[in-house]
C-alpha cells in the first residue's frame, strides 16, 4: 500500500515536529530494576520463538540495510542478523538493562555496536544525518510514537528509509481487540508501558513521508494481544 504527501499530512507532519521538538527537551527514561531485567531476559529467551513468526515480514522489510543503521530500541539483538556483514549499528537504548545482552550478541555477529542511552523522542543525531533507520516492536512502548517517527524523518537523508515491523491495535469488535482492552493494565506494566491498541499505521502515514508502504498481517502465538502486526518501509 503506497501513500504519498497531502496537506493534512503536511499539517499533521509540522504538528508532529512540534510535539518532538518539546518532548526533546524534557523525554526521559526511567529504568526499573525488576522489570529492565525480567524484560531483557524474557526476551532473550524468547528471542528464537518470536523469530520464527516474525522474521518472514523483517526480512523484507530489512532487505539490503546499507553499512550503517540507527535501531530504535534494539534490545537485546533480535534484529542483528539483518545488518550486513561488518556492519555499523546506532543502538537507541535507553534501557541500561539490555545493555549486557546487546554487547555480547554484537560482537557473536561481527557488528561495531555504539550504544544511545536516549529516548526515541530526542535521539542525538544531527538532522539528516542516517541513511536508514529500523524498528522492532519499540513504538508500541514509547511515551509518544508521533514524536518518534518525527524524530525519525528529522534525521533521515532525502531518500532515506525507515523500516519498521510493530504490533498493532486488532481491528474493533475482535477477539485479539476484547483482548489487548481486558489485559491493558497488567499487559502495560510488565513490558515497560508497551501498547497493544496503536495504530502505528496511520501515525506512520501522517509522518510526512514521501512513499510508505506497509503490509498488516497476523501471528498466532500464545501471547493473544501481541498478535497483530504491520511491516514496511517508509521513504524520507
């Protein structure tokens, strides 16, 4: 599916820059003993399982990543193994717990790992300065996925990429939607205020980009709210 510029995006987009230029001023991260550690290693456990569901989507969606690449979010590695050999990765991790895991599974792959400790919405990086930037289930979790992806374009290049694979909000009226609204609470504050009802789509949409292209598809995994899923690219 391609969308191109229209006013209301051009709109939604100078909105969307003025939300993060004030969130970049203030946005912080606060790590939680518990919950950084049970999250970095529940996903380092499960790290294979997700990748067997996930990765026919990320691996269209990460084709051909150039030598260097921004992560939003880059946990514990899962996405290592789509970066080219001798590959360069700008890790945007404000979560000091999935610090250890990171390092290590970076350097099992040969990647010059250079860890952020920012948040999404004011990431360290000159304006059009990145020739690609991906994300993996992150904007589900950020404090403002708006400001985010705002930030994203900010520093991309002309012709840039960002590419993204995120759980989704599950069309209303469904079981998997009844589902993310009855586990909302508990859901938020085990996985560190992760999401399970945003449209990534439309936020991705209205971000000012020049093409986007997403697909939505679904996994069937045990884990029911986290079960719907978009994957693509967008170009700066």
């Amino acid at each position: 599916m391609t969308s191109s510029p229209t006013p209301a995006t051009t709109q939604a987009t100078t909105a969307s820059t003025a939300a993060a230029q004030g969130i970049r001023e203030g946005a912080t991260f606060v790590a939680h003993p518990v919950r950084g550690r049970f999250n970095s290693a529940f996903f380092w456990a499960v790290g294979s399982y997700l990748g067997r569901h996930l990765h026919p989507h990320k691996s269209t969606a990460f084709a051909d990543l150039p030598p260097t690449v921004v992560e939003l979010g880059s946990g514990v590695g899962a996405n290592l193994r789509y970066l080219p050999v001798g590959a360069r990765l700008i890790a945007i991790e404000p979560n000091p717990y999935m610090h250890g895991r990171l390092r290590r599974a970076a350097h099992t792959r040969g990647v010059d790992l250079e860890i952020r400790s920012v948040v999404g919405e004011q990431i360290d990086l000159p304006d059009a300065s990145a020739d690609a930037v991906i994300s993996s289930l992150v904007l589900c979790s950020v404090g403002d996925p708006v400001a985010v992806v705002a930030e994203v374009r900010r520093i991309l290049r002309p012709g840039g990429r960002f590419s993204f694979a995120e759980h989704v909000a599950a069309p209303a009226g469904t079981p998997t939607a009844w589902a993310q609204r009855v586990l909302r609470r508990p859901w938020a504050w085990t996985f560190e205020g992760c999401s399970c009802e945003r449209d990534l789509a439309s936020v991705i949409r209205s971000a000012g980009f020049r093409r986007v292209e997403l697909s939505p598809y679904r996994i069937h995994s045990p884990f029911v709210p986290f079960n719907t899923h978009i994957a693509g690219t967008a170009i700066a």
